[in-house]
C-alpha cells in the first residue's frame, strides 16, 4: 500500500496523471479527497487514493492528537485532526485552538505559536456539541513540525527561534519537547476550503 495521505495533500499533477477515485482536481493539480492510501498505476498513469475503512474514531476528551493547522487568527487557529492516540483516523474532524490554551504563559498572538501548515500535537479539552477545543499546554505538546511561511522548508529550532535553512527567515512557534524528532510527514500542502 502506498503513502497515508490527507485531504488536500498534493499528488502529482494532471499531465503526470489520470486523476482517479478519491481524488480532485484544481488548477491542474491533483489532491486526495479522502484520508487514504495512495495507489499509482505507472502503466494507466492514473491516481487514486484508498480510502482508510475501520471504526470510525472520534476524538474525545482528554485524547492527544495530531492535527494539522488549517487557519489562523489573533486569537485562535483551526486544525484538521488526522490522528488520535496513535491512531489514523477515518473522518475528518475540526479542533480549534484558542490563544488561552497554547500555553502556561501569557500569549499575546497566535501567529507567534502556529502557521497554517504546521503539524501540533494537542489535547481534547472539550468535545461539547462535536466542537473539539485543544490545548497545547504541556511540554511535549504544541508544534511538531513547522514550515517556513517564506519558502515551506521545514524549520530547525535555533537559538533565536525557528531557523529556515534555505531562505534564512527567523520564524516563532511553541514547539513540542520533541519537534522534528519523528518522521517528516508531505503534509506540508492545505486546503483552504
Ligand atoms: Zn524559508
């Protein structure tokens, strides 16, 4: 079986492939619909993506999971969560993250915690209504993974904060005790829908 992908990651583009079940295309670039697993056929060229079946998990309280940040603003920022425990999940669920929750301290604004982009790990904090508020209030909570906002090449942690390798930019984000330690997930691509 192919690569796990998310909904919105990038496949490949239409003159590479044939776009096929569980994808769509937009200005000529092809994406995973679904949470699944990508199959090429290199002999049809076509693309299609598996998607995931198994017990739907939903997120409840207390859980950890992954998300990946989908917007931003002052006050708060929105995250798709593709992982709960260490499970992949079946549906696609929304967790938002308010600036009261990010961290032990006072933080002035969300843009200095999170980018869309970034990969966080957090905590249910309340399920009420299928809303799911995370807090990132921990050490080994928060950013996982962050990409520069210049260039999208992942961020090393520097003395002066978030350093881009490639473009040189000096990025801030509350990062997990673990950032960049485990695989590098492709989840660098968001949907804006
Ligand atoms: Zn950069």
């Amino acid at each position: 079986m192919g690569q796990l992908v998310l909904p919105g990651e990038r496949l490949g583009v239409i003159e590479e492939f044939i776009p096929d079940a569980g994808t769509y295309v937009r200005d000529g670039v092809i994406y995973s619909k679904v949470i699944g697993r990508v199959l090429i056929d290199l002999v049809r060229r076509r693309v299609e993506v598996h998607q995931l079946i198994g017990p739907s998990k939903v997120p409840s309280l207390g859980a950890t999971v992954m998300a990946q940040v989908s917007n931003t603003q002052t006050d708060s920022a929105g995250a798709r969560i593709f992982e709960i425990g260490e499970e992949e999940i079946n549906g696609v669920f929304t967790g938002i993250l308010h600036v009261s929750d990010v961290a032990m301290r006072y933080v002035d604004s969300m843009y200095d915690i999170c980018k869309v982009g970034d990969v966080i790990r957090a905590r249910v904090v309340s399920d009420k209504n299928r809303t799911y508020h995370l807090s990132t209030k921990d050490k080994n909570l928060g950013v996982v993974y962050a990409f520069c906002s210049n260039c999208g090449t992942l961020l090393e942690v520097k003395k002066q904060g978030m350093h881009c390798s490639k473009c040189g930019r000096i990025e801030k984000r509350k990062i997990a005790s673990d950032y960049g330690k485990g695989l590098l997930p492709s989840r660098k691509e968001t949907d804006e829908s």
